[in-house]
C-alpha cells in the first residue's frame, strides 16, 4: 500500500511494500538500486548512509507486544532527500501508524509539515518518540503494583512479575539504544545536506529520545531497587525461620532424647515400676527443655 502527500515537498508512505511499490521509486526517483533492494524486506540492525544528496536509514521502535508481554521491535525506513521523504513501514496494522495518519488528515497538516522534508520527518520521528514514551506508561503501573505487593509481605509472589517487567525494560532498552544512534548520526550528517536551519530540528529530536531515555533508565534503576528490596525480605524471611527452627531443635533436643531412651527394647529402664512413673518420665523428659528455655529468655536469645 502506497500514499503520496504533495505539497512543496513529496511524501511517499508505504506499508508492506511489495514489488509494485519499489517499481515506482525505481522509476521516478534515482536511488541506488541496494536501497530498493533492501526496502523488500526487513533489516536486523539498524544503519544510517549518506549518498549523494539524501539520506537512507534504517530504524527501530519499541512497541508493545501485548502477546508476548514485552517490547519488540518494528521497523521504519527512511529516504530523506531535499524534494522527498519516502517512509517504508512493515506491520499493516500498526496502532502507532494508524494514530499518524489521522494527524495526517488535520486541517493545514500540508502548510505546516510538506513544506520541508527534515521538518516532516522531525514530525514523524516526534510523534514516534512520544507514541513510545505512551508505550511504557504500563511499566510504571506494574512498578507501583509490584512495590505494594512486596510491602504487603507477598514476596513470593512477586518473583515472575519482577521477571517480566525486568525482560521488558531490557528489550526496550536494547531497542532504544539502536534507535538513539541512529538519531545522532542523523544530528551530525543532516545540516550537510538541509543547511544550518535543520540542525535544531535534528537536534531537538535527540533531546526527545533522551526524555525517553532517561525515564527507561529510571525504570531499570527502579526494578533493581525493588527487586533488591525483595530478596533481602525474602533472606530475612528466611533467616528468622532458619532461627526458630534451630532454636525449637536445641529446646527439644532434652526431651527428644530422653523419650527416645525409653523406647529402647533393653531389661533395665529406671524408674519404670514405680508409682506415678509415667509422670517421672514425662518430668524427665521436659524438665531440661524448660530449663533451657527460661535460659536462652532470661539472656535475650529468644
């Protein structure tokens, strides 16, 4: 599916090229045919290449995998030329896409934005950064969620929620690092060709991928924080168990053993035949448990 915008500039979008597509670029425009090539499918890495009098690149966005309950990575291609912006997009029924073309049909949308290709793109890539920074808004939900489970003595619980949100920080910001990249390189290698007046377009854009940046950062800081904060209630946990545990055993050792003793099948048992012998045994076998408990009391220990 291909649409053009015309105004002082051109603008191609296409979703899900087929031959058709770069049929037409190949016709009309002269870009280099590994370009063309390379529009067919999609690309692992990102990259960004200067020819003769445009710009091709290659980028990554973090979009949210409802599915699969992380951030994955969709991909958008870049033509930047003087006259011309071709945009190559892969996924047909992109949310973020649909969102951008309703900007599209606004009113004055070709006076403001198909006057300038860099000032299109600087639109594009805008509304692409912040359609991202709403796509993270449900990690600081899941934050808050996990921090009140975790004080609300559930720390069980909490592990595979840690774990998730902690993938999902990790593939955006894997994602996202790519993507910065290639908006630096954009920075340094656009005013060669638009002039001067583009730089505080290009510029502006890497000052809005580092808001991003700094709240997923602030994100990753946060899910280490809170899990470290979880595994040291957990080890506490563990360790005021361990304690009483070993405490009840040393209590009870007295008594375990003396019971045990009576239950051995030998001629001789003392004090068995004598009156009230079950409650001697029984004085035996308790009397140095409590004996030891009021001890360990009376120093702290318990």
């Amino acid at each position: 599916m291909r649409q053009i915008y015309k105004g002082k500039i051109t603008w191609i979008d296409i979703t899900a090229p087929d031959e058709e597509d770069i049929n037409y670029l190949q016709k009309n425009y002269r870009f280099h045919p590994l370009i063309l090539q390379e529009l067919k499918t999609l690309t692992q890495r990102n990259k960004a290449e200067v020819y003769d009098n445009y710009l091709f690149l290659v980028t990554h966005f973090p979009a949210w995998d409802i599915t699969k309950q992380t951030s994955q990575p969709w991909e958008l291609d870049i033509i930047l030329s003087p006259k011309v912006l071709v945009t190559v997009s892969y996924n047909e029924i992109s949310e973020a896409h649909l969102e951008l073309k309703e900007k599209v049909y606004q009113k004055n949308f070709d006076k403001e934005y198909l006057t300038d290709t860099f000032q299109l793109l600087y639109f594009i890539i805008e509304y692409y950064l912040d359609f991202a920074m709403r796509q993270i808004a449900h990690i600081q939900e899941k934050l808050d969620a996990i921090e009140e489970q975790i004080f609300s003595h559930r720390q069980q619980e909490v592990i595979p929620a840690l774990s998730y949100v902690k993938r999902d920080i990790l593939n955006f910001r894997r994602i996202f690092q790519y993507l910065k990249e290639d908006l630096l390189s954009l920075a340094r290698r656009g005013p060669r060709l638009f002039g001067e007046n583009s730089r505080i377009y290009f510029e502006d854009l890497i000052g809005d991928s580092l808001r991003v940046d700094n709240v997923i950062e602030n994100f990753k800081d946060t899910i280490e924080s809170l899990e470290n904060t979880n595994n040291s209630l957990m080890e506490h946990k563990i360790n005021v168990l361990t304690r009483i545990y070993t405490i009840i055993s040393f209590v009870t050792w007295p008594t375990l053993l003396v019971i045990s003793s009576y239950q051995m099948n030998t001629s001789y048992l003392p004090f068995i035949g004598y009156h009230y012998d079950f409650f001697i045994v029984l004085l035996m076998a308790f009397l140095p448990s409590i004996l030891i408990y009021f001890y360990l009391k009376k120093r702290h220990l318990l």
